[in-house]
C-alpha cells in the first residue's frame, strides 16, 4: 500500500526526496564518526565522545534540511478545500447530530 503511493506520478518528488534524506541519515553520520574520530579528535581524551557528538550534529543538519525542504514545497490543493461553515466545522455543543 505505501510503496504503490510514492510510486504515483504525483508523489514521485517526494519519493526522490525521502530516498535521498534517508541514504544520507544511512551514510553521512557513520563517515562524519570515522573522520572525527580518526582525524579531528584522535588527541583529546575520549575522541569517542566528541566523534558521537559530532555524528549527533550531522544527523540533526540532515533531518532539519529535509524539514525545511518538505515544507518549502507548494501545495497542489491550493483553492481546492472550501469550508461549509466560514468559522471552521462545527464540534461539541454545536455539532449537528446525524443519527
């Protein structure tokens, strides 16, 4: 069912964009553990630490990256939703029972 939906024509940039971010949330951290561990933080006394706290930061980049690209995107319903009640629907008291 999920797989059939990103699979249509409308949702394909989507798609693209969700494989992207998670290929990069798959790689970038790992390398940017390794590259600090053995390159920036190899002299300090837990190079560990700082090289977790680092992949840490590069994971929080890439998930606010894709945030901000997910909502940057146009909506392709724009004038589409009409709202029956101007105030919004109607919930609570002054709902209109239909049973």
């Amino acid at each position: 069912m999920g797989y059939d939906l990103l699979m249509k024509p409308e949702n394909r940039d989507v798609a693209q964009k969700l494989g992207v971010a998670t290929g990069l949330m798959f790689t970038i951290p790992i390398l940017v553990f390794y590259a600090c561990l053995n390159f920036v933080f190899h002299e300090k006394d837990e190079p560990t630490m700082w090289a977790g706290g680092a992949a840490v930061i590069a994971t929080n980049i890439i998930v606010g990256g894709y945030v901000v690209s997910a909502f940057s995107e146009e909506d392709d319903f724009d004038g589409e939703i009409e709202s029956k009640d101007a105030n919004g629907p109607r919930v609570g008291a002054f709902k209109t029972r239909t049973d």
